[in-house]
C-alpha cells in the first residue's frame, strides 16, 4: 500500500468541496496515508486558494501543500510529475472519485453491512468535523458578529426554524428536483412550537413567497440577501474582497442553521448534508432524500 496521496480542490461548490475532502481524509486516517493537498484551484477564502485559512491549524502540515499554478495546468501532468518524481499516486482520478461515494466500497472498507454504511459514515465524519474542521478565531469572531442581522432573533438564545431552499444552478441544471413552496409551509406549520422562522435561500423570490403563504402569525425573516439565483461560475468569477465577503455570509448562515432548534431542508443539498453533521440528524427535515454520507 502506497503511503502518499494527493487530492486537489476544484472550482466546484464549498460544501462540495468539503465533503468529498472529508470521505478522503477519513480513508487516508484509516490507512495511515499521508494526504497531500493542492488547493491552489479552489476559489475559496479569499480566492487565493488558500481553502484552510479560516480553520484552525489541527491538521498535518502536509494539508498546506503550495505550488505555483501553472505546474498543475494539466491533469496528465499532475500524475506524471507526481508519480514519476515524487512517487505520490494521484488522488485526484475519476475511478477513486466514484469509488469512495459507494456505498459497497466502505462497506467493504469498515467492515460493516451495506445498510449500516451511512449511520457508520455519519459519526466518522462529524467526529472529523468537530476534531479539525474548527473555525480560526478570528473568522468565528467575524461569523458570530454576522448572526446580529437576524435580529429581533437572538441565534444562541432564541428558539427559531431555519428552512433551507436550494435554487440557482442546482435546479437549473437538474442536479436537484425544485421543492414546492407549499411543502416548506407544510413542514412549518408540523412543528408543534409557532416559533420566528429564518429563511435561507439563493433567491429571495422564494422567501417572498413562502412568507406569503405562511399564516400571519409567524415571524419570517429573510436570512440570505437579496439575490436572485446563484451561480458557481459567476462566484468563481468575482474578485478577492467579493469572494470573502460572500464566503464569511454562507458561513454565517450554516453558523446559524447549527443553532436552530428544527432546520427544514433538502438532503440533496451538500451545505445541509454538512450542517446536519453540526446537528443531530433528528431536528433536520429533509424534504426530498434521506442523509447521504456521499
């Protein structure tokens, strides 16, 4: 068994990104691997590709990997230059990809039954979460600054729903089935408590609606802006100061989706994928598919 992998971030989604990270550091912990990390392509914190700066350093210092970018121009090279040279076995194929979102390879890899495979997944990958993927204090000063903006709700203190609907290019592409609206009033008005209900979303027009739809009596702020759609390619896209002022607001928000006391939402989404990891899986709803650990 080789002892060296490398995993390179690409320009695809945060909490894609994270995700597919956290199935790779999880193999490698198991393995005694060391894994190298380029994330000199990812567009995050600061669009520098410095993915890891608003974490706390607990991890190998071999995660801060740095190279100039035009060396990794080419995937071909990448393997070439990093086998041939080094002997580093690229982490970064489509076989290895697919194979660790299956769930007959960690079946097969934790030594537990196909069916047991996501409940395993779960703990192993909140326990990674909470062990080293620990905000800088710095960053957390600046996220916990940002929970003042749902006022009159008090984040830490109050008891609120927090409801997550996914729009943009998850829907545009197919990548995820568009939820009614209606099925979001429907999950609110299901929990027992009429408690204020803070919607997060990346088009305010779903806000507009839910909140019209829902009764009178509810309190329902808007916990997203006002945009109108999201696409990756138009972040990827903005500059440095953008990046970080974009970035810092969806951390403030999954910050405040964690202490909601019920979060509505959609499992096919990898942002509440990895806030229920911050939860427990039984205050989430999800309104299309179970917890996937992949």
């Amino acid at each position: 068994m080789d002892s060296k992998f490398f995993f390179s971030f690409t320009q695809r989604g945060y909490f894609s990104e994270i995700n597919n990270f956290i199935l790779i550091a999880i193999y490698c912990d198991f393995k005694s691997i060391d894994l190298y990390v380029n994330q000199l392509y990812s567009p995050y914190y600061k669009g520098e590709g410095r993915f890891f700066d608003i974490y706390r350093n607990n991890l190998k210092e071999s995660f801060l990997v740095g190279a100039r970018k035009s060396l990794w121009n080419k995937k071909a090279y990448v393997d070439k230059f990093l086998y041939g040279f080094f002997g580093i076995p690229c982490f970064f194929t489509e076989d290895i990809f697919f194979e660790i979102r299956e769930a007959g390879f960690w079946s097969s890899f934790l030594d537990v039954r196909e069916e047991d495979v996501f409940s395993a997944l779960y703990e192993l990958k909140r326990s990674y979460v909470l062990k080293n993927l620990v905000y800088k204090k710095e960053y957390l000063k600046k996220i916990t600054d940002g929970l003042s903006c749902f006022k009159p709700v008090d984040v830490k203190k109050d008891k609120f729903i927090a409801v997550h609907i996914r729009a943009g290019d998850k829907i545009s592409t197919g990548e995820m089935l568009e939820i009614a609206i209606e099925k979001y009033v429907d999950a609110i008005l299901s929990i027992k408590n009429i408690i204020p209900v803070i919607v997060f979303t990346d088009d305010v027009r779903k806000f507009e609606k839910l909140r019209a739809i829902l009764p009178s009596h509810y309190t329902c702020l808007n916990g997203s802006g006002y945009v109108e759609g999201f696409q990756q390619s138009d972040f990827n896209a903005r500059n440095i100061n953008e990046k970080e002022e974009d970035t810092l607001q969806l951390l403030t928000e999954v910050y405040c989706m964690v202490y909601s006391y019920k979060l509505i939402c959609t499992f096919s989404s990898n942002l509440t994928r990895y806030v229920a990891l911050l939860k427990q899986l039984e205050d989430c709803i999800s309104l299309d598919e179970p917890w996937s650990p992949f």
